[in-house]
C-alpha cells in the first residue's frame, strides 16, 4: 500500500511540474524538467541509490576524490548532483561544510536521513544541477567542487555554460574534480569501441539508450572547455578509454567571467 500511494503522489507531482514549466522560455536546456512519472519521486531515488552502489565502493571513490583535492577543516567544497550523498557524506568529516546539490529533491531526502544518523552537522543539502545550483547566497566562493557522472548528459554548449558557472564559484588557487564518460578511442574505430562501451555496462538496452540519447563528450572537447572557462588541468586519468577523471584548479591570476569568447 505505501509503494502503491507513493507511485500515485509521484505521478501526480510530475502532472504539476509539466504544467509548471510549461510557461518557461523554450531557448534554455530545462536540466530541472522531470523525463518520467518517476523521475523527482522516492522510489525512484532509492532504485537509483542501489543501482549505483553495485557499481562501486562509495567509501573508496571519495577517498580517491580527496586525494586530488586534499582537505581541510577550514575549506568549504560543493558536491553538484551527487546522488544520495555518496561523496558528500563522506567528505563531510574533513571540510567545514559540505554544499550538495542535485536536482532531484526526492535524492536529497534520501541524502538527509543518512546525515541524521551519520550526525553530521555540516552538509547542507540544496536543489540544484550543474546549471542551476546557485552558491551566492551562501558564500561568495568555494575551495573545492566535485562532478561526478552528471557533466554527460547535455549537449557541448549547456557543458560550456556549466563549467563557466561552476569555475566562477571557485575560489583563485581552488580545485575542481570531474569523474565521467570522456570517450578517448582512436575515432577511426569507434563503432566497435562503443558496442564494446555498451556491452561493458549492466543492462545492455538501456545502456543503447543512455548513448544514444545522451551527449557523450569527446576528450579533445573536454579539455578544450576547460581551457575557455579558465580552469588549468592537473592531472588526466583516461587509461580506459570510457571514463575520465581530470583534476582542475583555478589559477589565482584568473577573474571571474574571463575565458568565454565564443
């Protein structure tokens, strides 16, 4: 019966956010719009929180992730679509706060209950992407901003205007990690190369799915959105020719809005 109810008060808030948008300019990429009747609602955040914990060891990758960051209790780092808190809420015990967004509110509800009972003070959990988080209220700046598997899903120019959003919340000598698809094979083979990709992944159709709707980035692309919106790369990890993870810093020479002339 709770699965049942919860279905039906899913269903019906997507009804209300497709009207709500309705009225919205048309020329901006919506990262916001629901794309189902369960996108946005509890069941389906809890099926995406399991999905992605048998992919990986959550605790490890944050390790890996404070690795290049480095930490401390003085500094402040922002974790855009994180999911169910598997960064933030470990990262939480060696910064001074901890800004999650994602766009899902029914994600952050997940992500709460778990602080509650980690008693963790310092995380706070706001609705928001990569093209709608917004920091300003709150600080003027952040030392660190964490990306992981959400950069994929827009076409180039809406990556091009996230990483500017993203770059100008950092502050001078601040650092940004970025863990997603970056695909890097030799072009010249790429339909084996992605039917390899596919088959690498659980769920096969839709993984077809996800690719082909999707705008995978190049890494010759990647590295050159980086270069516009004035974040210096450090390190490039791209041994498998899927998944990349880049480590970026903002020189302290860079200002604010300097490097997009496109």
């Amino acid at each position: 019966m709770i699965e049942a109810r919860e279905t039906d008060i899913e269903s019906h808030q997507h009804q209300l956010n497709i009207f709500r948008l309705a009225d919205r300019p048309g020329r901006r990429y919506e990262k916001m719009r629901p794309h189902g009747a369960g996108d946005n609602g509890v069941l389906w955040a809890r099926a995406c929180d399991e999905h992605y914990q048998a992919f990986g060891d959550y605790e490890r990758q944050a390790e890996d992730i404070l690795g290049f960051l480095g930490a401390d209790a003085q500094r402040t780092c922002v974790d855009v679509g994180g999911g169910a808190g598997a960064y933030a809420l470990h990262a939480a015990r060696y910064y001074r706060n901890i800004h999650a967004g994602h766009i899902s509110r029914a994600m952050l509800d997940c992500t709460h209950p778990k602080g509650g009972k980690a008693r963790l003070t310092n995380i706070a959990l706001d609705r928001g992407g990569f093209l709608h988080y917004d920091h300003s209220p709150k600080e003027k700046s952040v030392d660190a901003i964490v990306s992981v598997a959400v950069l994929h899903d827009p076409a180039d120019f809406w990556k091009l205007v996230g990483l500017r959003r993203l770059a100008s919340m950092l502050k001078p000598d601040g650092r940004f990690y970025l863990l997603d698809v970056v695909l890097s094979f030799n072009i010249a083979r790429y339909e084996s190369h992605l039917r390899q990709f596919v088959e690498s992944l659980r769920g096969p159709a839709q993984s077809q799915a996800s690719l082909r709707d999707q705008y995978r980035i190049a890494r010759p692309i990647i590295e050159v959105l980086f270069e516009r919106v004035g974040l210096q790369r450090e390190t490039a990890d791209v041994a498998d020719e899927f998944l990349a993870v880049y480590s970026c810093a903002r020189p302290a020479t860079h200002k604010s809005g300097v490097g997009l002339d496109v």
